[in-house]
C-alpha cells in the first residue's frame, strides 16, 4: 500500500512540474511576443515620423536608428525585424509609396521574401501590389503616403485660408487688396508673386523665423510664405478685389501631375 501511495504522490508532484514548465513556457512566449509588438510599434511610429519630417520614409532600420535624435530605437531593433520601402506606386488616383515593417516567427520558416508576398487583402508582393497586408497571424505594420494625402492638402488649405483672413482685413481696412510689392512697385493684374519676395525674405523654410509685415498692415508668417512641404506659396494678384494663393505641392496624381492647391478671395461683389 505504501509503495502504491508513493508512486501516485510522485506522479502528482510531475504533474505539477509539467503543469508550471507549461505555465511558464506560456507566459515566456506571451511576454516575448508583447516585446516584439511593442517593438515593432514603436519602430512603426518612428517610419512615419520620418515621413512627416522628410516627406520620404527611410531605407532601412539601421538608418532610422542612426538619424540624430533617433538613437534610443536601437535597442528596439530585432534580427527578426524586416522592413522594405518600395518605389512609387499606382493605385488609379494617385501614386504613393509603401514602407512594410514586420516581425517575423522563428519558427514559421519565412524569409522576408517570403513574408512580402503573403497578401492577406489583395493579390501581389508588398512592394507592387496597389493594396497590401501583412500575414495574420504575424505582427505588422503598414505606411502608405496616399494615406496622408487628403490630410496634408486639408491643413494646407487651412493655413492659405489664415492668410486670406488677414488680406480680407486690409481690405476692410482699405477697400483695396494688398496690391504692391517691397519695393513699392504696383503688382500687374494676374501677376504671381511669391509671398516672400512680397516681404523681402530670402531665406528658405527651415530657417524662418518671426513675423512680417507686408503693405504696413498684414503680419505674414512663415507659414504664410511657406506650404507645409517647405515650398514657396504664391500670390495671385488678380484684381484689387481678388487674389489666388497656390502652392505646388509635391504631391502627384495618377497621370504624373503634380497637385496644385489654391484659395481664393474674390470680393468683386463688394
């Protein structure tokens, strides 16, 4: 009877080992997969805030990491971590590029070949296909420029309807459109001017700096002289109760085109 109690108190105490060494494989293995998430996560929204600084998402990790203010995202870099950018692409609408960050499992066997061309919610490799996603069973990140596109062109038409605020206010004030350039000079009808050279700055966007006054009463910005690309905005001087404001940005359709934004002020009625 002895032995019998033994035997069944040592295959309960297995029991228990094997119960905690399968408890513990599974809290290791969810922990290291939470790692790799959080990792890829936060190398994901480092690749668009590259994008949002740059206007292009980086060549690879090891660049990201080596950018200056970008050093702590080494540690986050894993020998399981792929990444690809593509070259453009062209969805019908627009053309855009595409950045893939994903991590891959050690023991699905993929290579990062492979992974790219899983397409879970379309036909064709990452770096081709006009829409993408990753394995889904796999963790993943995807950065598309079209997807900021709608965006970008929205809060630049915000900033030109700011400007077209403060030239509505000289008119009120004058009942006349600003209408000269620095030097004095009476703009031409349909002239365009850049809206620097209106306040005789000659510096470029990333390093303006303060606040201009043009025709002694309109405080320009440098996001009044700039788009949110860092090109020149221009003035439109139709009448002297009508402008345009247009920025070329670097945006571009399906055909080629770059995409031209414009506001307008036309108070020919008053």
């Amino acid at each position: 009877m002895f032995p019998l109690l033994v035997a069944a108190l040592g295959f309960w105490v297995m029991n228990i080992l094997d119960g905690s060494a399968l408890t513990y494989r599974t809290v290791g293995e969810a922990y290291r997969n939470m790692v790799k998430e959080n990792q890829v996560q936060e190398m994901a929204s480092a690749v668009a805030e590259h994008f949002r600084e740059t206007g292009a998402y980086p060549p690879d990790l090891a660049s990201l990491a080596a950018t200056p203010g970008k050093e702590h995202l080494r540690s986050s870099v894993d020998t399981w971590q792929g990444y690809s950018r593509s070259a453009t692409l062209n969805d019908g609408v627009w053309q855009f590029t595409r950045a893939a960050l994903y991590m891959r499992k050690p023991t699905d066997g993929l290579s990062t070949s492979a992974f790219l061309d899983i397409n879970s919610c379309g036909t064709g490799n990452a770096m081709t296909a006009s829409s993408w996603c990753g394995q889904q069973s796999s963790t993943w990140y995807r950065e598309e420029s079209r997807l900021e596109i709608n965006n970008q062109i929205s809060q630049q038409r915000a900033r030109m309807n700011m400007l077209l605020q403060k030239l509505a206010s000289h008119f009120n004030a004058a009942q006349i459109l600003p209408n000269r350039n620095f030097a004095g000079a009476t703009l031409a009808n349909n002239s365009i001017t850049r809206m620097s050279d209106l306040v005789n700055y000659t510096g470029l966007a990333n390093n303006c700096t303060g606040t201009f006054v043009y025709m002694s009463s309109v405080p320009i910005a440098c996001e009044d002289m700039f788009d949110i690309w860092g090109g020149p905005i221009g003035y439109q001087f139709v009448t002297n109760k009508r402008v345009i404001l247009v920025s070329e940005s670097p945006l571009t359709n399906a055909a080629g085109t770059s995409v031209r934004i414009a506001a307008e002020l036309d108070l020919t009625g008053l």
